[in-house]
C-alpha cells in the first residue's frame, strides 16, 4: 500500500515538474526546436501527451505599419506580427516560433515582445517563446526583415494548449508554417511619378514627389544597415507635392527612403552631408 502510495506521489510530482519546465520554454529549459519546422526536433507534442478535450488552433499574423496583412516582405523593414493559439476548454497555452532563410538558419530580428516573452537560442539559431504559460493566448511582437538578398523567410510555429492539470496528458500542440516571399516589385509605387530629393544637406530633406493619385503616404528614412531613423505620414495631393523630412537623429552618411502607399513601396539611396 505504501510503495503504491509513493509511486503515484511520484507520478504526480513528475508530471507536475514536467508542466513547470515547459512553462518557461522548450527552448529555454530544455535547448530543444519544437516548432515542427527541418531542423526541429518534434513538437510540443514530444512531451505534451493529446487528448479529445479540446482542439488547438494556431495562427500567425503579419502586419505593416499601416496594419495591413502582408504576404511578401521588403527588406530592412519591420512588421507587427501576432501570435494566436486557442482551444476550447483549455485553460493555459504556450509557443515557440523561429524564421528561417532556404539555408535554415535563423533570420530576421525579433523586438519589442515584452515581458512575457524570451529569445532562447538553440544551436544557433533565435527563437521566440513565451516566458510564463499564458491565459490568453495572444502575444504581439515587432519583426524586422532581413536585408536585400537574404530570399524568402519562413516561419515555423508551434502553439500549445494546456489543460493546467499539472502534468503533459489532455494538452494538444499544433504546429504551422508561414512562408513570407520577399517582394519582387519594390522599386516602384504605381500612383507615383516622381520622386526627388532636393538638397543632401542639414537635418531637414527637402523632397519634391509627384503623384498619380492623392491619398495618405508613408515615408521612412532607413540606415544602410536597416535601423529605422523616422517615420511620417502625409496626406499628398494629386500632382506636385513638397516637403521636409526630419533627419535630425541621423549623423551625416548614406541613407534610404522609403515611400509607401496602397501597400507598394518606392525607395531611393541619398547621402546625407
């Protein structure tokens, strides 16, 4: 009676540690890939045992700054992405997620996901993982593109739906892949004609744009290596437009700008003097 009374203590106490460890990230615990993807090695369901409780549903949003879906990238650029994972009836969940170039190694640059998330590198590689289990199931971050000529990106992502009983049995993990192209026509805007810079000196950049169709513009001024100096949205006219852009955070060197509109982008290299 005894031995079989510590034999379930243990079963207990083995299963809850098991939770506990997984809680702060398979990548983080256990230095382990479990998103599914070529170089993974399984998936949350390695230890997290299914059951017909409930089902999991994982998904993975991609958004520039305007807030508009993207399905292809431009490089340097930085979007919102937002991870989802639900399963009716579960009560915590849990994730990880990595981008990959063709090579499989680990691309891309993960911010502002606060406190509740980690990087957790795992064989050279940066993977994204929550740092406690969530309620919610919802986490946002901030993702910057690699630079021009790095190809497409994938992401491989695990979500992971648990029953919070203290041990891996009635939880459910569904892995996804999300395969981000890089765009092919991002040197032209299709309502702009025209688009010159009129002086490369002092913190101010005069600009001269001519438009085809007037509407809301984004213009954003790049360093070579793609940190983001300044951001502006403009209402432009249809025909001649001029204005400054704020260059005051940047030291003098070379620069891009970027116009955005309709979900296009334009971009044009200056030298700041």
């Amino acid at each position: 009676m005894k031995r079989n009374l510590l034999f379930s203590m243990l079963l207990i106490c083995s299963g809850a540690f098991l939770w506990m460890s997984h809680d702060t990230g398979a990548g983080k615990v256990q230095k382990k890939d479990r998103t599914g993807g070529p170089v993974a090695e399984g998936t949350c369901a390695n230890c997290h045992i299914g059951g017909n409780t409930f089902a999991t549903v994982t998904k993975l949003s991609i958004r520039n700054s305007m807030g508009d879906t993207v399905t292809n990238y431009v490089p340097g650029t930085t979007y919102k992405l937002t991870v989802s994972v639900k399963g009716t009836g579960a009560k915590v969940y849990g994730y990880q997620m990595v981008s990959l170039l063709n090579d499989n190694s680990s691309t891309g640059t993960f911010s502002n996901f606060g406190t509740q998330q980690q990087i957790s590198p795992v064989a050279g590689r940066n993977y994204l993982e929550q740092k406690s289990e969530s309620t919610t199931g919802d986490w946002t971050m901030d993702w910057q593109a690699p630079v021009s000529g790095s190809g497409d990106v994938s992401f491989y992502l695990c979500g992971l739906a648990a029953n919070n009983a203290s041990g891996s049995s009635g939880d459910l993990a569904k892995p996804i892949t999300a395969l981000l192209p890089v765009a092919t026509n991002t040197n032209q805007i299709n309502d702009l004609s025209g688009l010159k810079i009129l002086s490369y000196y002092g913190n101010e950049v005069p600009i001269m744009i001519e438009t085809l169709k007037g509407g809301m513009y984004e213009f954003e001024i790049y360093s070579m290596n793609g940190v983001l100096i300044s951001k502006t949205q403009t209402e432009l006219t249809n025909g001649t437009n001029n204005l400054s852009l704020d260059a005051s955070a940047a030291p003098n060197g070379a620069y891009v700008l970027s116009v955005r509109h309709a979900g296009q982008m334009q971009s044009q290299r200056f030298i700041k003097l």
